[in-house]
C-alpha cells in the first residue's frame, strides 16, 4: 500500500501555513520550491518551506487528518510545528531534486 503525507509549508517569514495532502511528498515539495503551478496558493505566498509532515499507511487516515488540521486555528498549527520543529527549519533541506 502506497503511503500518503499530510505536510504544512510556509514562507519565509512563517507567515502563512497552507496545508496538504500527498502521496509523494519529495516530488510534492520540489512543485511549490519550483511554483511549478504558477497560480496556485503557495505559489502566489511563496510557500516553499517544509516545516511539518505526517506519514500515513491510509489514504483515509490522510485525508481525515488534513480535514481536521484545516479545521484547527492558527495557533494549534503553531503549536503542532513548534512540538516537533520548534525553529521552523526547512525540513526538506538538503534533499535532493532529481526526477525522470
């Protein structure tokens, strides 16, 4: 079964939090560094820095999860971030890029 991530990215001020949903979170994280979608969200706010994620073995789980964090205010987001990256560091720092 294929793992699905619900991840949060921000820009560099940390001032904006979108949250999503992916079954391939490195090729994910290199189209919003890349604004491979040029109008979307995190594009238009420049969101391009990792600083959370889950891994799920269910989609569902996923997709349950992203509903419920959206649901939740600033602040427990903040909250969520600053328990595991309490820097905001870019957590895909140092990954490596390379696609087919």
């Amino acid at each position: 079964m294929k793992k699905s991530y619900v991840y949060f990215v921000t820009n560099k001020n940390n001032s904006v939090i979108y949250i999503g949903i992916t079954s391939d979170l490195i090729k994910r994280v290199y189209q919003h560094k890349t604004k491979a979608f040029k109008n979307a969200f995190t594009s238009k706010y420049n969101c391009d820095k990792l600083v959370y994620f889950e891994e799920f073995i269910d989609v569902n789980e996923a997709i349950t999860r992203e509903k419920q964090l959206k649901a939740g205010n600033r602040k427990r987001k903040e909250d969520l971030i600053y328990s595991t990256n309490p820097e905001w560091e870019d957590l895909s720092e140092g990954w490596l890029f390379y696609f087919d």
